[in-house]
C-alpha cells in the first residue's frame, strides 16, 4: 500500500497539472535568467554587500569555506554552516514519512525540508527567510526587499517578465523573486550527476581506483554510511546520496545549544538531531556538520569511527542524551578503512566543477541533463501556491 507521504505528493503533482498549467512563472528559461541576477545582487542587503553568492560560493559547490557565514551587519553572523545548493532542489520535502526496518517494524520518522533543521518545508519556503534575517540580509520586510528589487540592474527584464500590475505591487514583486530563484535553482547546472561514481554505479569498473573501491564497501557495510546516504534512487531518479533524514550525531559544541529538529517539532527527543546532507561534492564544502565545526574529511570519518572510544578528542556535545550510539562512535575501522573511505568521497565530485577553468565561475550545464520544464512535475515545489500573491489561473 503506498505510504500517506507519497499520496500526498501524487495529490499535490495533481494539483499542479490543473491549477499551476498557465502561472506566469511557469516559464523557467526567463525566471532561471532572472533568478541568476538575483543570486548574485549583493545591492539586496542592508547595509549593501551581501547576496546569496556570498554564503553559496561557486568555488566550494555553493556552500560556505567558513564555520559560519557573516552577515551583512558587521559583527553578527549565523550559528550554522551554509550547505551547498548542489542538488539541493531535488531534497524532498519536509514530511513524516512511515518505513520497514529489517525486522518487519513500521516505524514513522521526519525526513526532507530545507535549512538543516527541516524547517522550511521545500525550496520556495526557504529562499525568501536570508531576506529577513537579522544575521543575514537584515531587510526590514518585503517592502524594503521590493524596493531594492526595483532600482536592481535587471529591474527592466523582470517587469517586462511579470507585467506592470505585479511590478508595482510589493506582495508579487517579492513572490516572483522567489520564485525565480528557485527556478534558477532547478536548472541543469545544479544536478549534473556527472561525478565517477555515477559512472561506477552505471556500470563502468574503470571508473573508481582500487581504494575508492574498497572505500565503497566500507561504506555499504563496515562504515554504516549507505544506511543513511542511500547509493540507491529514493526521492529522485538518480540516487541523492542521502535519505534525507535527521539524527544527532553528537558533533562538537560550537557557541550556543542548537535544538535543531527539536525546535521545529517540539519534542525534546529531536533536540540536536540535523538533516542528513546529500554527500554529492562533499569534498569541496568543508567544514563539516551543521555548525561547520569538524575541518576535514579525514577528521569526519574519525569522528564516525572513534567518537566514543575517544569522547575526550571531540569536546562536548549540545544534546548528549539524544546522540545516535547505535550506528557510529565505535565502529572499529582501521586507519586504512578510514584512508578508503576519504579517498572514496572524491569520486563524489561532479567532472562539471572539477573541469572549470575558473573555479569561482558558474559550471556549464552537462549537455545530456534533461531540461527543468521537462521535470517539472518531479520537482518538490508547491509552497509557493499557499503565498497570498499566488496568481493561479489568472493572467498577467
């Protein structure tokens, strides 16, 4: 019997084919190209400065090379590390999904959302909050953001794109933005799936040396990786590298206690629990885990493999009575697993970075990646239709 999560989104697909059929941002090519010059206006902040490329460097897969992000007010900044906007259009949405365990056990756990607590539900629900965050962009409401929207470089294309009526009225300036952001983050620059592991998966033994082959079964089996970052497709047709779900790892402090998925459901067993990430280009994002507080790969897989044979290495942890002690902490793996493993999460890169000329230029679209409007439907993209400026049916 399908599962109440997957229902929904076949409910919600159905939607889409009826009520979003004639949207004025159904056109992804403009919206993409608009979406792209918002990225990288550094005039949206207050004080100016800062803009989305700021946290989301081209040169390290959209992610952040710093613990955490400054924002644009000197002196404040966040308290987690930015992820990478690879791939991040195909995280599932924020759902509480039922699974199998092994043993027959159906067991019910969160899974997907944007930010690394889940609390953006898709990718609409999170590309508008850096706007308004005191610690980020620091706009007073959508008024200022519409403002600033309209003296932009690109203010001619986009009111030629969305029409006067919706230029001149804050609510849809504002909703087109985000929505155009997001088209941008759906295009085929951001989900090549052209990294060697890809090809090995396919078929290709050539493809992996001989230690990231033996990192591989480590990670299917000794290493315990595979049980959360799947090597198999689940939410999309090609595998993500992660199911998306949430666990306390146990991971240093880092300032402040950070209830993570605890603050979003309320309940004090999630406290400390963070999205698993995709592991896609993880070898260019460091530094790692929610709080950007473990350095390097090598150190992560350390981490994994003696955290609790070694509790005195890491330092504290916000949350230690929620930490996962069932599958990491002591798995017992040699320093040449842990070679394996490391050597293993670079053939997790995308050739569509690696082959830049210019690392902090955007990477060209691998020509066989199917078009965003050819994969519309699949996108988990809906939130945008429960703003109050959602047109609907309805013309410009």
């Amino acid at each position: 019997m399908p599962s109440t999560t997957l229902l929904a989104r076949l409910a919600i697909t159905l939607f889409a084919m009826i009520a979003g059929c004639h949207e004025c941002a159904a056109d992804p090519p403009i919206a993409a190209a608009i979406g792209k010059q918002i990225f990288l206006d550094t005039s949206l902040s207050r004080p100016a400065g800062q803009g989305c490329v700021s946290c989301h460097q081209p040169a390290h897969a959209f992610a952040d090379p710093r613990p955490v992000s400054p924002g644009a007010v000197s002196g404040r900044q966040g308290r987690r590390n930015s992820p990478s906007l690879m791939y991040a259009a195909l995280i599932p949405g924020f759902a509480y999904d039922e699974f199998f365990t092994e043993d027959g056990q159906e067991v019910y756990a969160w899974e997907g959302g944007l930010f690394h607590d889940g609390r953006a539900r898709d990718l609409f629900d999170q590309v508008h909050q850096p706007f308004f965050d005191r610690n980020e962009m620091n706009l007073a409401d959508t008024a200022e953001l519409a403002s600033r929207l309209r003296k932009a470089s690109y203010a001619a294309e986009f009111r030629h794109w969305i029409g006067t009526t919706r230029w001149n009225d804050d609510e849809q300036l504002t909703y087109h933005a985000y929505r155009a952001l997001v088209e941008f983050l759906k295009e085929p620059l951001f989900r090549p799936f052209d990294a060697r592991i890809d090809d090995y998966l396919e078929g290709d033994q050539e493809a992996l040396s001989e230690a990231e082959k033996r990192g591989l079964e480590i990670f299917r089996d000794a290493g315990k990786c595979a049980d959360c970052h799947f090597l198999v497709a689940a939410s999309w047709e090609r595998p993500l590298l992660s199911d998306f779900g949430y666990d306390n790892l146990g991971v240093p402090s880092r300032g402040e206690k950070d209830p993570g998925l605890g603050a979003r459901t309320g309940d004090k067993s999630h406290n400390g629990m963070f999205r698993a990430p995709s592991l896609r280009n993880v070898a260019l994002t460091a530094p790692y885990m929610h709080n950007g507080s473990i350095a390097t790969l090598r150190e992560v897989m350390e981490f994994y493999n003696k955290r609790d044979a070694e509790p005195n290495r890491w330092g504290a942890t916000d949350y230690p009575e929620t930490v996962n002690h069932d599958d990491l902490g002591k798995l017992l793996l040699t320093d040449q697993q842990v070679n394996d493993l490391v050597a293993l999460m670079n053939a997790l890169t995308d050739r569509t970075l690696l082959d830049r000329t210019d690392p902090e230029a955007f990477p060209a679209a691998k020509a066989s990646t199917p078009s965003t409007e050819s994969k519309r439907l699949f996108f988990p993209d809906w939130t945008h239709r429960l703003h109050p400026a959602f047109p609907g049916t309805s013309g410009r």
